[in-house]
C-alpha cells in the first residue's frame, strides 16, 4: 500500500468516517466554525466528503443527492459517537 487514503477507501462506510472525525476535530475550532455546532459541522464535512469521493471516482449522479445526504448523516452520527465514546473513557474518573 503506497498510499495512506484512497478515494476508494475513503468511499466506504468505515473511510469517510474515519475522514469525517479526523476533519472535524481539527477545524471544529477555527474562526467562525466555532460558532457552528460541532455536530452540524460533521454532517456538513461528511456531505463534502462524500460528495468528493462521488467525483473523484466518477459515481456522481444526481439522483443519488438524498442518498448522499442521508449517507452524510449516518458518516456524521458514527464520528461523533466515536469521537463521544473515546472522550468518555479518557476523561472518565477514576474513583
């Protein structure tokens, strides 16, 4: 493997998840994306991501835009709860 990503695994469930956290966490607090809930923000990047991955790979059709949509939400809810999840354990306390 010569490449860290590729459109191809990016364009699975567990890809643009894993994008779609990693993306987030490090914008969520730049300049005006501050003020944007940070879970608004990863359905937004997850739609971009997607959308993206359609293009690159030549699968964009636009009767696929509310699948993408709905597709964008379930990337969203599944980087934040693992994001939630992780933040969970680590700052758990002990006791």
């Amino acid at each position: 493997m010569q490449e860290f990503f590729t459109w191809e695994m990016v364009g699975t469930f567990a890809g643009a998840t894993l994008v779609c956290g990693l993306i987030t966490q490090a914008i969520k607090d730049i300049g005006l994306l501050k003020r944007l809930p940070t879970r608004a923000l990863s359905w937004i990047i997850g739609l971009v991501v997607l959308a993206c991955t359609q293009l690159a790979t030549g699968t964009f059709a636009p009767a696929n835009i509310p699948l993408t949509i709905l597709n964008a939400l379930g990337i969203s809810l599944a980087a934040n709860g693992g994001f939630d999840g992780i933040s969970a354990i680590i700052c758990q306390p002990k006791g």
